[in-house]
C-alpha cells in the first residue's frame, strides 16, 4: 500500500461528538493552516440534536484555492467511536488514520490499506488534568498539538493565534500552549513525521479573509441600515440575528446615552417576524427577519400583502433540506420557487443568490436599498453551505460615499407644493410609484395601505380597469427590478463552444473547479452564474447562444430551470438538469461526472470530434 | 367603488379643539357597515376622543386586522396614515410599525375573530411586550364579515341567529390581558359613549399596552334574544365598576368630588384618570384583585365594565429594548452606517 503523498491539497476530517468542544479547536486547525498562506474550506456536518451526537469537521486544503467540498478523505481524525466503522471506510486507499489509542482495539478494527497514527490522547491527557472540563477541552488541543507536526504545521503559527484569542488573559494562554505542546512533544518522540500529506508554507491566502455567511448577512445588515430586525430561532438561520445583534452592539450604542439605534424582537413565530418587519418597513424602517424554509411557508400570507401593499422588507433564507422539517441541519437549495412566486395570487419577488460570504455582506445591504427603491419583499437566497461555515473569501468592502437609496419617499414640502400624490400611480413608467410615511403631514398625503384592491390613489375598487392597471403596473415594476438587481457573471471558455451552464449561490467554487477540470480534459464550457431573479435579458441571450445549457443545481426538481423556461420561454429540451440534492454540498466531481456524461457519452469521444461527425 | 366625499356641511358646534381642528376633520370616509352596527358607535367614540385629546390626526398611525371590525379604521381620522393589515395579524405589524418610530401614536382595531380566534397568539404576545398603544377590540361574538359563524368569545350556551347552540367556553381577552401584563385593561360597550370616550382618551396618552374589549353588538348576525352579545343583553347586565373623567395634562382641574368616592391616577406623560368608583371594594390599580373580581362577577352573568386595571408607571417595549429616543426610521447613514475604517478592523480580525 502507497501511502497517499500530497503537499497542500488534501481532505482532513474530524469524527466529533457534539457538544464536546471540538469546534472552537478544528476551527484553529483551520485557521492555523490558513496562517501557513494555504487556503481552507472547512465545512461543518451535524445532526439536528445538542449534545452526544455525532459531528464531522471536513477541511479540504487546496493551495489552489478550490473552496467547493470536494469528496474523499484523505485523513480521518476518528475522536467518535460511536462512528468508527462508518468513518474507517471512508478514508481513501492509502489515506491516514488518526486515533486515541488509550484502549487498544482489536486489528479486525482497522483497515490494512490504511496508515494508522496511534497516539494516547486520553492517558496524555490524564496524566496531566483532574478537572472533567478541563480534560475534555485540552485534549482537543492535543490531538490538534499532534496534527501540527504530522502535517507540518508550525507551532509559532499556533502560537500566535492563541496569544490574538486570548490577550490579556494570560493563564489561559499559558495552558493552551502547555497542551499544543503535549500533543507536538508526543508526535516528535514517539512517531514519524510529517506524513505523505501535509502542509507547506504558501501565499495564496493573501488578504482574504475566513468568515462564515450568516456573520456577513448581520454585518451587512448593519452597514446597510437595517434598524428592526424580527426573527424565530430555525436552523440554520439563527446565527444572522445573532450576528446582527452582535454587531449592532458594537456598532449602534449611542457613545453617550447609551441607548439603542436598532431593535431586536425575538417574535413568537415567523407569521409575527415577518408582521413586525412589515410593519417596520410600512413605517419607514428598513427591517428584516431572517429564516429557513419552514419559517417561509409560515410568512406566505404576509409576503403576498407586501407585494401587494408594497411594502420594502427583506427576508433572508438559510436554506436547508426540505420538505417539511426535511433534513434541517443539511444543506439544498430547494426554496426557489416557494420563495420566487410565494403567496396566493399572481406574485412574483426578487431574489439575490450570494455565491460566499463575501456576497452574502454585499448582498444584504444591496437588498434593504432594493426593497426600499422596488417597495416589496426582497429575499437573500443563501444556505446552510455558505450560512454556516467559515469560508475564505475577498475582504468586505464599503464605500464611504454610499447612501442609503430610500426609494421614491415623497417628502412634507412635496406635499405642500402640491405635488400629486397617487400611491399606486405609475408617473414615469418604471412601474414603481411614490408612497408616503405615516405623519409626514398633517392634510396630505395620508392613504389607507390594504391587501384589497385599489385605484392608483389607494381607494378601495374591485372595478376591473383598476385592478388590471395595478397589476401591469406590478409588472413593469417587475420587468424595472431585473436592472437594479445584481446581474450575472459570464465565464467564456476560451475557445467557442455550443454548451453552456447556468448556476448560482453555494454551488459556484465546485462549479468553478469543475469547469477547469473540464477545460483541461478540452471540455469547452461558457458559464453564466446567476446572482439575482428576475434575470436580466442577458441570460436569454446566453441561453439562444448556446445549444446545450446545463443547469446545475441543488434540489430534486430542477427549480430554477423550471423558473428559467417559466419566464423566458425557453425551449426546456435546451436545459440539461445537473441535479444534486442528498443534503450535501454539491462536488466538483459530481458535476464533472454530470456533464461528462452528456457531452462525451460513455466511449469518452472528444467533444471536437464529436461535432466534427 | 366605495369612495365618496362626505359633504362638508358646516356646523356651527363646528368648533376647532386647542391644535386647530375641528371634530370634523377627525372623520373619515363614509361607513360601509350594517346601520346601527356598535362597530360605528366606536368609530364615533375614536373620533370624539381623539378631538378631544387635541392628537393632530396625523401623528396617530391606525392599524388593523381583517374584518367588519377592521375596516373601520377607513371610517375615521381620515388624515392618519392607516394599514389594513392580515387576519388576525394587526399586533406584530403595529409591533414593527411602533419600533420603526416611537413619535407617533398607535391606534390598533380588531375583532374578536380577529384577537380570539385566528390572532390570539399574537394578541396575547403584544400584551406580553408591553408595545404601546391603544389595541380596541370590537367584540360582538360573532365573524360580522364572513356572516355570523360563532367567534372564540362568544359565550357557551350563547345561540346563533341560525339557532345553534355554542358548546366551548369563551376566551376572555380582558382576563388574558391582565394576565399578560397589560398596563391598562378596561371593558365597554358600545352603546355607552360616556364610559367609552374617556376610556380610549386614557388609552391613546396610555404609556404602555393598553387594551380596551368594547361589546359592540352586530346587528345582522349577533342582536337576536339568545345572544350574549346583543344590545339588550348587555345593556340589561352591564356592571360598570366605575366611571372615569380623563384629565389631560393640559387640564385645569375644576371638578371637587368627596374623597373615598374617588382614585386619582396620574400617567407618565402627566394626564390624569380620575376614577369615580361605583363600586367601593374594586381598586383599579390592584391587577389581582382585578382578575379575582372580575371572574367573581362574570361567573354571575354579570359584564363588568369600566377601567378595570391601570398602571400608572407603566413601560413599554422601547424601554425594555432600551431603544433610541429618536424615531429609527429617521436614521441616516451617518447614525446606522460604521464606515469603511470599522469595517477594515472587522477583516483584520477575520484573517
Ligand atoms: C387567513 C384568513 N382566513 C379567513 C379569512 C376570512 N375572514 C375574514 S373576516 C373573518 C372574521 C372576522 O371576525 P371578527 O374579527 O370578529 O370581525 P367582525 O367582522 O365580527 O367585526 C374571517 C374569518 C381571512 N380574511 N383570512
Ligand atoms: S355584519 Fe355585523 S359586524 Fe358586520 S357590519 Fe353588519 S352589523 Fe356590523
Ligand atoms: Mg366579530
């Protein structure tokens, strides 16, 4: 057996049980190679329960920066011994075992294809802490003591970190780095080391930075103005409240009074989340409330209303697995079109795809300006892949200069100079008419905002002109939202080619390595990555261009092909589904495999040829 | 097509109130209600008490659920900014609604479908937060709007106009109230404008939850012997506990009545409530003794009515959230917005 030789791109998982500490020290295994110039993705894998359950911390690292899961393990840190068998089996011929070996296992419990790294976690750990606590925390830095110089992590690096995490308190910084030791001092005695896999100094890490993307969204809400936020706790959501508050506690406490520029209700269920943020948003405020699929089922009654009442409010979904409670700790994107055309009626909403969090920050300041220029509900489309694990990504910007765009808000001296007032009236053709704020004067401009139907001035009226003007309107809104929305991003092969693929959100970083494992293998592909609904004409055009377009996402029923032939009027036999959807994130190689079989079918002919006969 | 402009007849009792206007310009479009509905009654009460409160009509913010009970809001302050929101949803929007911006004065209207029944959740979460406003529920038993099917309150053994006979017990909002912590918990009918004017008056300058339950009799669906809530029922078991004279802090105080007779409450924005007790052994600011009492009495047949309980130190939800003194919806970027420098600091620590 050939050990498996690999320098800065290989897949490590870690086999934890739940609620045992593991967390904060896989994430500064991650960090600590981050520090050696090397890129991480890491991505957490967890069952919907708090305590004792298994968890896996998968960290793919790829100097070449591919950030997308990429499947297979290289290295299997088994600290579970509920998940052992499961775990064994999943490492690659080759790969590498790593165990507390305190209690000696039988050798029916190991694999012969599999290097085994034996060290006595528990007994290390024993002998030096009493304390159960204790115990339990420092063995997680010694098993992470003892990676580092199996995979040639510099301990200076860890260092480092833990002096930037726990300035100022010097006793836990004098202990972490006691158990690093430990765990590093074990390693140098007893085994060989640094394995076939392992880390080497880089730079292509550069300025990024490692942040997950619910903290983006919170962070992005408060840079973009958000003041009343309204949620129910759901997984995998609940983290961008929390960041938000996070944030607002650090960024909206009047240095003086002491007092609050924001407030944060914990509702009583999503139908009252999204009633505060709606209320909010008919106020004046920009508000949001963010959930998951089950929450969005809850709030349909409401989202109807705010397209129709026109009301800005900005609903983020940290997608997960449906239907129903579905698979509620696993990731999909499988709310598109509950969320496209939620509510009764004839409806239609905006909806932004961030690809990283570096997107999700941009695009949740993006959608409190689109909600209050469209004057409707505005969804973040992200997931539980890019919402809930720490990805590396572009530093988040922000320009100075920026204003908030509060849309067409008519003032006091408008109203006073006589300027017409129709709330519901088109006066220049982009579908988007003017709406006053309660109490801005004290004769004009007040209306009766409803769910029922209206004239262009808010009185109530089921005549049929009236509702179908209101309705077109809607439309033209519609039709003015696909410029102002975040437009897609075209990827051209290098040579001309009849195939394209679409795809969006969480998918991008496989997609991306698919597309040059592809290229290389001479698989010419033009890709157009979706970043909002509705699409622009562009898509249409990328799609005429192109015989064959893929559509690449993660659900059962090929949703957003279904909304990209639903508005387009696409010939549907030119969509090929590229369809992943068993709650893990989407793969490179699952989505090399998916069009490698269209576009080379079984005897592999290259493409050239192909077309050429 | 319902719109039509009230004709402005000129009135000499037309007279303007200390901001300018008169009671005319507190009305609003022309109800499209049953004749003789007490959902018109109240309306009417809003709109004596709001003139009388000296309120600009534009500062109040009314919003409301679906139903009879619900429209009625288009029917008064006609300057005020209205939303007619969902069914049984009105508490979570005027949440939001007071949060986005505390300036103004919040008018919530709804039925008892609306509060019992679809929206109890919500109503009894609004009480829990103790968001400030005036929350008037309309209450005749009975869903006005879908035609007559029983209510939550409607009382058990209570008769439909179709003759049936209602087998669950009621939902009491005014005990759910108490119990949820509102500040200001009182009961009417809508056929009594003397009780019910001041009540709302104390209401709307209420710093806190406030919340009245009106019986307002539906005279097409609910006002047949039989009924509960029937304008002869109530009126032939209406106990009122005490009447109150509400004294606005603008107010001189004239009236001299002999102590014992009389509570003097005095709320946060300096306004008065001066309760004359027509009962001796109620104390309208004892919460348990209110909710003791109150079942006490129910349990007799009796509907008690008036200022049930008041707080008068009450607190509201921005104090709880400790929010701004300044309406969040008038926040710029230079208030919400921590700038490109903070935003460099939040990156060098994610690296
Ligand atoms: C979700 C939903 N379900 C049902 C209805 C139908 N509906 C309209 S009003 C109403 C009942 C209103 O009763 P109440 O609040 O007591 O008002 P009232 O008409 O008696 O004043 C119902 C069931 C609705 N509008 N929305
Ligand atoms: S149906 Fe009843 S509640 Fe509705 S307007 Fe008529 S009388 Fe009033
Ligand atoms: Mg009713």
């Amino acid at each position: 057996m050939k050990p498996i030789e690999s320098i800065n791109d290989f897949v490590i998982k870690f086999a934890n049980v739940n609620g045992s500490g593991s967390a904060s020290a896989n994430e500064l295994f991650a960090k600590a190679i981050l520090r050696m110039g090397v890129p991480v993705s890491p991505r957490n894998i967890f069952p919907s329960n708090i305590q004792g359950m298994p968890t896996w911390y998968e960290a793919r690292v790829c100097e070449d920066g591919y950030a997308g899961r990429r499947g297979g393990v290289d290295m299997m840190v088994a600290m579970n011994p509920q998940t052992w068998d499961a775990d064994l089996a999943e490492i690659e011929p080759g790969g590498y075992l790593f165990y507390d070996s305190t209690r000696p296992l039988p050798p029916s419990k190991f694999r012969s294809d599999v290097n085994v790294i034996a060290v006595p976690l528990t007994e290390i750990t024993n002998a030096v802490y009493t304390d159960p606590r204790q115990r339990q925390l420092f063995k997680n830095i010694i098993y992470v003591g003892a990676l580092s110089v199996l995979l040639d992590v510099d301990a200076d690096v860890f260092e480092k970190l833990f002096a930037e995490q726990y300035k100022g308190k010097e006793r836990l910084l004098e202990s972490n780095i006691r158990a690093l030791h430990m765990g590093r001092d074990y390693v140098k005695q007893n085994l060989k080391a640094p394995l076939g896999i392992r880390v080497k100094r880089s730079d292509q890490v550069g300025d990024k930075i490692f942040v997950d993307g619910n903290s983006a969204i919170g962070l992005g809400m408060v840079f973009g103005g958000a003041t009343v936020a309204a949620w129910y706790p759901i997984t995998p959501s609940t983290s961008v409240p929390e960041a938000f508050q996070k944030y607002c506690e650090k960024f909206r406490v009047d240095p003086v009074t002491r007092q609050h520029n924001f407030a944060i209700v914990q509702a009583e269920d999503e139908l009252a989340s999204i009633g505060m943020v709606v209320g909010a948003g008919w106020n004046g405020a920009r508000a949001f409330t963010a959930t998951s699929g089950p929450g969005i089922s809850l709030m349909t009654e409401f989202i109807g209303l705010s397209y129709f009442a026109e009301i800005p409010v900005t609903i983020v979904n940290v997608q997960r697995g449906g239907p129903s409670t579905g698979m509620p700790t696993r990731t999909q994107q499988s709310d598109l079109i509950s969320c496209a055309y939620a509510s009764h009626g004839d409806t239609k909403h905006v909806l932004l795809f961030p690809q990283d969090p570096h997107e999700c920050f941009e695009h949740a300041a993006a959608a409190l300006d689109l909600a209050d220029r469209l004057q409707a509900p505005i969804f973040v489309m992200t997931d539980l892949d890019i919402g809930m694990n720490q990805r590396l990504c572009k530093p988040f910007t922000w320009d100075d200069a920026r204003d908030y765009d509060r849309g067409k808000v008519m003032t006091a001296e408008e109203l006073e100079a006589g300027k017409d007032f129709g709330r519901y009236k088109d006066v220049d053709g982009d579908g988007i008419p003017w709406r006053t704020l309660p109490g801005t004067h004290p004769t004009k401009g007040s209306f009766f905002t409803r769910g029922t139907t209206r004239d262009p001035y808010a009185r109530y009226s089921e005549r049929g002109p009236d509702y179908i003007y209101n309705m077109e309107r809607l439309l033209r809104k519609f039709k003015t939202a696909a410029d102002l929305v975040p437009q897609p991003v075209l990827r051209n092969a290098p040579k001309k080619t009849s195939y394209g693929v679409i795809y969006f959100g969480s998918t991008t970083p496989a997609m991306h390595e698919a597309l040059d494992v592809l290229e290389a293998d001479g698989v010419h592909i033009d890709a157009l990555r979706l970043c909002a609904f509705p699409f622009p004409e562009s898509v249409n055009q990328f799609i005429a261009a192109h015989e064959k377009v893929f559509v690449v996402e993660q659900n059962r029923d090929a949703q957003m092909r279904s909304m990209l032939v639903n508005e387009l009027d696409v010939n549907p036999a030119q969509l090929v589904r590229v369809l992943h959807y068993d709650g893990t994130p989407i793969t490179a190689r699952f989505i090399t495999r998916a069009i490698r079989d269209i576009v080379q079918p079984a005897a592999a002919v290259p493409l050239r040829q192909k077309e050429a006969a | 097509m319902t719109y039509i402009t009230k004709p402005r007849l000129h009135h000499p009792t037309l007279t303007a109130n200390k901001v300018g206007y008169t009671r005319r310009d507190y009305e609003g479009r022309i109800s499209t209600l049953c004749a003789g509905c007490g959902h018109d009654s109240i309306s009417a009460a809003i709109i004596q008490a709001c003139w009388e409160l000296d309120i600009a009509p534009h500062r109040v913010a009314k919003l409301s659920g679906i139903g009879c009970s619900s429209k009625t809001p288009d029917y008064f302050l006609g300057a005020s900014h209205g939303f007619n929101t969902v069914h049984g949803r009105m508490p979570s929007a005027l949440t939001g609604a007071n949060l986005a911006n505390r300036d103004l004065l919040y008018l919530g209207v709804s039925g008892d479908g609306d509060s019992a029944s679809i929206g109890l959740g919500q109503f009894a979460n609004a009480m829990r937060r103790g968001v400030r406003m005036a929350y008037i529920v309309e209450n005749n038993g009975v869903y006005g709007l879908t035609k007559g099917q029983f209510s939550a309150t409607a009382d058990r053994g209570s008769k439909s106009k179709k003759g049936v006979i209602n087998s669950d017990s009621p939902i009491d909002l005014v005990g759910i109230a108490l119990q949820l912590g509102a500040t200001y918990v009182a009961r009417s009918f809508s056929g009594d404008k003397e009780q019910l004017v001041p009540l709302i008056k104390g209401a709307m300058e209420h710093g806190g939850a406030a919340f009245i339950d009106i019986i307002s009799p539906c005279v097409t669906f609910n006002n047949h012997s039989g009924s509960t809530k029937s304008y002869d029922y109530v009126r032939e078991h209406n106990e009122a506990v005490s009447r109150i004279d509400f004294i606005s802090s603008r107010d001189e105080i004239t009236a001299m009545y002999a102590p014992g007779e009389v509570v003097e409450v005095q709320q946060h924005d300096g306004s008065m409530l001066r309760l004359r007790k027509l009962r001796a052994d109620y104390d309208p600011t004892d919460r348990y003794g209110a909710m003791s009492y109150m079942q006490a009495h129910q349990a007799r047949g009796e509907i008690v009515t008036g200022l049930l309980y008041v707080d008068p130190v009450a607190t509201d939800l921005h104090t709880s959230l400790n929010t701004s003194d300044h309406a969040l919806n008038a926040m710029g970027v230079a208030q919400l917005c921590p700038g490109s420098k903070a935003l460099d600091i939040i990156n060098r620590a994610l690296r």
